[in-house]
C-alpha cells in the first residue's frame, strides 16, 4: 500500500525538491504551504506522516500538531525548521512530534528519516479506516483509539492478524469467557457494531474478514 504524506513547507521551491524526492522513492504526497490548508488536507485524508515546517503563514507548524494531537490524531509528524533553539524543539517533542530536522539540511536526510518513521510505522496492520497497533494491540478509527474489552480485542487481534484467511469457531471461541455458538454470534455481532468491520460467515466452516 502507498504511504500517504502531508508536506506543509511555505518555501514553494524546498516543497517541490522534496515533494519530487519522496514521489520519486514511492510515496504519495500532499503539498500545502500554509497551517490552514494542512489543517484541511488532514480532515479530508488520512495520511501515514506529517513533515510540517514551522514558520508557516496563518498557523505554525507548532500549533498546527498540538491541534491535531488535541482531536486525538496520532499520525507520525517530523518537523522540518530553521529553529534551533531548545524552546522550539523542546516544544515539538512535548506535543507529540516524532523527530526534528534542522534547517538547512540535504533532501536525501529528510528521506532516510522518513523511511525510517514508515517502515517502523509499517509494522501497524491499515484496514480502510482502521489502525491496529499489533505490539500494542490498540485499535485506532480515524485516528481515535477504539476502546476494546478483553473479548473484542481477542476477535481484533485474530482477524486484522488473518485477513482474508478462513478463522475456524474453535480458534475464536478461544476468545470467548462462555463459549458457545450462540455467545461467539453475540461477540461478532458487538465487534462489527464496534469497529464497522464486515466479518463474513462462511458456512459450517468459520468467519473471515476479507481483504479490502
């Protein structure tokens, strides 16, 4: 699946170098050059990285995350700035940003971060509109943590961890206090009304969350 950038740089030459750089390595890329229109493309996309540059018009890079951090949005930022002085990067670490680099800088530097951010990242299973944070086991819907009982974060972890593969009652009912037919129908059906997933019924044989 194509990783999905936000690239928020007011500088319209250093935006088109980079913006070049990284839809050249493969990913997708969002260019806007103020906080505005950042704010905008993250409410109408979901996107897999924010580099935000921070002395940007209308709103500043800074600002920009802590409002995205406050509506719950845990997507992977790193700043890009000729601020260096220790308030600033002291700032953009304490609401939420993942790495900091220092104007100037090579273009190719801003690549091996980003690369090393996604392919950590990567380790998440997407599914349409969900995240699943296997090591953490923690489900996100647009952004927002799905609040999980031990049951339904059990039936999570199988089908986002098996998708498109046939999962036998047994192995479910495994999840269940009181297994049973009935009370496995019970668990599926508060999944599904919990995570807006489709588990589809395969007959004598198991449930499978197909492939998006």
């Amino acid at each position: 699946m194509q990783k999905h950038i936000l690239l928020l740089e007011d500088d319209e030459s250093l935006a088109q170098t980079l913006r070049e750089l990284l839809e050249g390595t493969g990913y997708k890329v969002d260019m806007v050059h103020n906080g505005n229109d950042a704010i905008d493309a993250s409410y109408e996309n979901r996107y897999d990285l924010y580099v935000f540059d921070i002395n940007v018009p209308d709103m500043n890079g800074l600002e920009l995350l802590e409002s995205l951090r406050n509506a719950d949005d845990t997507t992977p930022a790193i700043f890009i700035s000729a601020l260096i002085d220790l308030n600033s990067i002291s700032k953009a670490f304490s609401i939420g940003a993942d790495d900091y680099l220092k104007k100037p800088f090579f273009p190719e530097e801003l690549l091996i971060r980003v690369n090393a951010k996604l392919s950590q990242w990567s380790k998440d299973i997407v599914y349409k509109n969900l995240r699943y944070v296997v090591e953490k086991k923690e489900l996100y819907k647009d952004g927002k943590i799905v609040p999980l009982g031990e049951v339904q974060e059990c039936l999570c972890d199988l089908f986002l961890q098996n998708i498109g593969k046939v999962l036998d009652k047994t192995i479910l009912m495994d999840c269940l206090v009181n297994p049973s037919d009935a009370a496995l129908r019970v668990a599926l059906n508060k999944f599904k009304h919990i995570t807006g997933l489709e588990i589809k019924n395969i007959r004598g044989i198991g449930y499978m969350l197909e492939k998006s």
